[in-house]
C-alpha cells in the first residue's frame, strides 16, 4: 500500500521529475568501532521528488533508467573487472514488486569481447543537487561479487554513460562521487560507504566508513544518505556510520554542489569463486526527498 501510496503522490504532484572502487578496487577495512554507530539525526527533506516503487513485471522503467553497456577504453571495467553489463531482460528485470539486478556465470561476446560473467549497471535518467536518498534492499552475495549503489557528478567525462554527451567535462575523481554502499563477497555483512574526490580517491581515499550488518544478502536493509551543503550523512537502518564534512571546501574535497545522478550495478572480480553461478541485488524501492 505504501508503494502504491507514493506512486500517486508521485503522479499528483507531477514530479516526473564510477565506485572509485569499480576504477580501483580499494576495499575498506571494517574498523569502524561500534560506539562510533549514532543514531541518524532528523532529516531536513521530507519532500518527495522522485522515485521508482519497481511495482509491476518485466522490463525496467526505461523512462526513469539506462543501461551502461559501453566498455571502456582497453576492453575492461576499470580495476581489472570481469563482467560484461547487458541491457538484457535476464540481468535486468522487475517482478513482484522488485527490482533483479543479477550476475551471472555465462559465456557472453559484446562489443568483440568474449567475458565469463555478465551483469547489469543501471544510471538514473533524474539527476538532483541535495537531499535525501533512500534504498531497501538485499545484496548478492558469493565471493568476487561487488554490487554497489553509489552517484555521480553528471559532468563526469564518461564514453557510454547516460549524461556524458552533454555534460561530460571534466575527468575522474575531480568529478566527484558519492558510494552510498558497497559490499564485498569476500567479506559478507560489511558495508562501505566512501566519497572520491580530487583530495582523496582510489587506494587512497580516507573519507570513508562503515559498518557489519546481519543477513546483507538474505534480508532487506535500508540504506540512507542525507546530502546537504554543509555535509553527507550515511547510515542503514537508522544508524549512522560515516559523516562526510571537510573543514575547508574547495574544488578538490568538495565538488558535491552540482546534480549528481544514480547508479545500480554488480561488478565481478578476477578472484570470483569457481563455483559461483548466480546471485541478484534485489530492490525493494528507491527514494529522494528534498
């Protein structure tokens, strides 16, 4: 009812309105100590904006998101990465009410290259600057998977990414990113939230956090990031694990002052388990509020 509730909200009010680790691979240690977990503080945005419910069955809203399919230069997802990302009905689909982004161990040949994996990257055709971003989800799970949902400055200079004919100027990290999360099948139940930026990016970026959950990949969990101009606040579930507020904002720790758009995808990692076949994230909704 909720779901159905905020789709005619939607309508009424007529709003139609890379992981710096997918180039990098760098996975956070869990040290984040759990006295340092606070409860998340009262949101300043309770406006909805825009949303997707993924009520119905088959094919993803097409008006709401695009598949990245484009290798980069060189033929692979930055870090070494595996997979091929499809824009097929089998990495891609709703039903019941959720959305299935799945990897898979498959033989697929695209754009000349012959890959063992494929899976599904999905941007946001909404891009928005400030504001509250909710998602209920379950994640894959099986070592080498590395599912993410994580933003974007639409300036991002990007072949294949939806904003980039018009916008794309200006390189990573300097764009800016925002990892809402990212988990790691080789080390299950931790979640990472970071920001990339020209101050700190790849295997060295320092702003980062997170915290150990149970069932990530069994259970649903909600995973919030409040965006305002002062500062980023991520948590799950209500709990707090990483605050993102430098001291001095300039173009390198803080190009978070622009519309950033919204990405789902699952990468593969070289060190993928031999006996993986499949697994989904599975998305309950997706939310922003200003």
């Amino acid at each position: 009812m909720i779901k159905q509730l905020l789709t005619y909200t939607i309508m009424a009010t007529g709003f139609a309105l890379f992981s710096s680790a997918i180039f990098y691979g760098h996975i956070p240690s869990p040290t984040t100590p759990a006295n340092q977990v606070i409860n998340t503080p009262d949101t300043l945005f309770n406006t909805l904006v825009w949303a997707d419910e993924f009520d119905g069955n088959g094919a993803i809203d097409t008006d709401k998101w695009f598949h990245q399919t484009q290798l980069p230069p060189g033929g692979s997802w930055w870090g070494g990465l595996i997979q091929h990302y499809t824009d097929r009905i089998g990495n891609t689909y709703v039903k019941d009410g959720y959305l299935h982004l799945v990897a898979k161990k498959e033989a697929y040949k695209d754009q000349g290259v012959l890959k063992q994996y494929t899976a599904a990257r999905l941007n946001s055709k909404f891009a928005f600057t400030y504001g509250k971003v909710e998602v209920r989800a379950k994640l894959p799970a099986g070592t080498g998977t590395w599912p993410a949902i994580w933003m974007l400055n639409k300036n991002i200079n990007e072949d294949g990414a939806y904003w980039d004919d018009e916008f794309g100027t200006v390189n990573w990290p300097d764009c800016g990113e925002i990892d809402i999360l990212e988990h790691w099948g080789k080390n299950q139940d931790y979640v990472s939230s970071a920001v990339h930026n020209g101050s700190s990016y790849g295997y060295n970026v320092k702003n980062v956090g997170g915290q150990h959950i149970k069932n990530a990949s069994t259970e649903f969990h909600v995973y919030t990031l409040d965006w305002t101009a002062e500062k980023m606040v991520f948590s799950i579930d209500g709990l707090t694990h990483f605050e993102y507020r430098p001291n001095k904002k300039n173009a390198k720790t803080w190009p978070y002052d622009a519309d950033y758009y919204l990405i789902f995808n699952i990468a593969i990692e070289p060190d993928i388990d031999p006996s993986f076949t499949e697994s989904a994230m599975v998305v309950d909704y997706i939310r922003v509020f200003q």
